[in-house]
C-alpha cells in the first residue's frame, strides 16, 4: 500500500534525476505498462491513451528521478509529483509534491507542509 509516509520517502530518496538512463529500465516498464500506449521518442515520453491537453501526456526523459514498482503500481517519480499507473488496468493517479513552507517559525518547530 502506498502511504503518505513512502510517498515522502520517494521524494525524499530521489530528489534528483537519474544520472544513467539504463537504471530507469524504460523497456521492461513500456512493456509492463503496455495497456497505457507509452511510447518513447528521443527524448520524450508520450502517454498515447491521454487526451491532447492533458499536461501528463508528455515529458521528457531527463526529468525522470526513477521508476518504482510496488504491487499494483508503477510510480514514475518527478522533482514535483508522482505519476501513478496502473499495472493491470488503466488507473492513472498524480500526487502533487506540497509546498514548504519558508518561515522562520515552520522550519523552528517543524512543521510539515
């Protein structure tokens, strides 16, 4: 299951892009994702199944911190949010990294955005 908890876990372990393409192992998840039309040219990723506008259709390959796959899913991670997909059906869900906060008191006490 995932929690609030590993999701700030996946955010907080890959906060950068993956340096080596290999690692991200895109042909065994084009392939086990194969219900979600991904098709790879050059340098981007296009979700054919999304409409034209939707703004996760497409984006590039250099922005890809990792590609995680836990038991129904598969979390395509970004600087900014989670992509996840479906491994058996069409579900397709985002998770929006939240703001920090910037203030003084915040970052005393800790508190969580």
């Amino acid at each position: 299951m995932i929690t609030d908890k590993v999701i700030k876990e996946i955010y907080r372990k890959f906060s950068k892009p993956c340096a080596d393409r290999a690692e991200l192992k895109l042909d065994y998840f084009t392939d086990l994702l194969k219900h979600h039309n991904i098709r790879i040219d050059n340098d981007e990723v296009i979700m054919e199944n999304l409409e034209e506008f939707n703004p996760f259709k497409r984006f590039l390959l250099r922005s890809i911190n990792a590609i995680l796959e836990f038991d129904r899913m598969v979390a395509i991670v970004f600087r900014n949010h989670i992509v996840f997909l479906g491994k058996h059906d069409n579900q397709m869900r985002i998770h929006m990294k939240p703001e920090r906060s910037n203030s003084l008191f915040d970052r005393i006490f800790g508190r969580d955005s």
